[in-house]
C-alpha cells in the first residue's frame, strides 16, 4: 500500500483532555446536538464573543488537564522508524493543542489548528498538507474519534481510521464510513498489517 503519512485529529485521538462538551454546550445555550464551532459562526458578534470566551476557558483547562492515549508514543515512535511523515489537523486553538502537546510530551513538525482555515469536515487541512508533502492522499491515513475527521479524511481521498478507545459506537457515519477501526494504540498490530507496515520492519 506504500503509506507514506499519517494525519492525526489531537484531542480524544492522540490525548484525553477531559472536556465536558455538553457543560460547555449548556453554558452557551446550545442545544446537545448542535456543533459548537458552526454554531458560533452564525451568531451575532456579541453572543460570539461570549461564547468563544466560554470555549476558551474550558479548553485551556483542558490543556492542563490532558494525558496522552496508552501508546501514543510507542505508536508515534514506530513510524518514525518507518520515516513515515506525521502531522495533526485539530479543530482546537492552536494554544491549547500546543499545550497539551508539550505537557504530554509530543513532538510534532506540522499542526493545523482552527485558525489556519476550513476546519474539519472541510478536507482543506488534509490537502494542505499532503501538498506541502508532495505526497498523493492515498499514500495517507487520517485517524480520528470523531465523523468529522473520518469525513474530512474521506472528501480529501485518504485512507481513514476511525480511533474508538475501546468504546461501542453505533453511529454509522463512525463505524461504516472508515476503512479501518483502532481500539488502542497499544494494539495496533491489526492496523499496521492492513497497512502493510509491519512487513517493512522485517
């Protein structure tokens, strides 16, 4: 298959931040099925300078609060013997990915936050950097939690992966839609064999 990438969603991906999206939802006075990001751009300029401060407050204390996933870094350690390239395309403020990036210890040249542009289910990020990689977006795997990076991998033409954290999803759009499913960085011999990764350290 000849991967030659890996894109990442950042927070219920790569770290846990702890987030409480229905307090913050409430909070803004959204209802619990409403995305808080697209809910926000179509708000007055008052009511979305409240609600951009709320967003503000909780993820800044979720940077404080973040732990990386079981394997994460065994995970990220064995594409680098691959020289796999590796990148994060996040809908978070880029200040809270930076630091949860830096308390949980991870190293990342390429981070796009929201921002930099569209962010996910818009596939621009993804295609961004596959350009600045010169590397076509079948040669890359986009791994999220969540539809919109599953979508968003699919509309820019990667391979996807959808990361349950041993959680039961029966959101179709989650466990249909991708093309492959990780429970666990720890375990992820499954996924590299799919991927044809494991026959390229031998």
């Amino acid at each position: 298959m000849n991967i030659l990438g890996f894109i990442f969603d950042l927070d219920g991906t790569l770290v846990n931040s702890k987030l409480d999206f229905d307090a913050m939802r409430q909070e803004m006075g959204l209802r619990q099925d409403e995305s808080i990001l697209e809910s926000i751009e179509q708000m007055d300029k008052a009511e979305a300078h409240r609600c951009r401060t709320i967003l503000q407050q909780h993820e800044l204390r979720g940077a404080s609060n973040a732990t990386a996933m079981h394997g994460v870094h065994e995970f990220l350690h064995y594409l680098d013997k691959l020289n796999i390239r590796r990148a994060i395309v996040t809908r978070n403020a880029r200040i809270m990915a930076t630091q949860m990036l830096q308390k949980c210890k991870l190293n990342f040249d390429t981070l796009i936050a929201r921002e930099d542009g569209p962010t996910k289910p818009n596939p621009w990020a993804i295609n961004h950097i596959c350009e600045s990689w010169n590397v076509q977006p079948h040669r890359v795997v986009m791994v999220g939690d969540f539809r919109f990076d599953i979508e968003a991998g699919r509309r820019a033409g990667t391979k996807t992966v959808f990361f349950s954290n041993g959680k039961n999803f029966d959101d179709p759009d989650l466990t249909s839609n991708a093309d492959w499913s990780l429970n666990s960085f720890d375990q992820p011999e499954n996924l590299f064999a799919a991927l044809g990764l494991l026959r390229r350290t031998e």
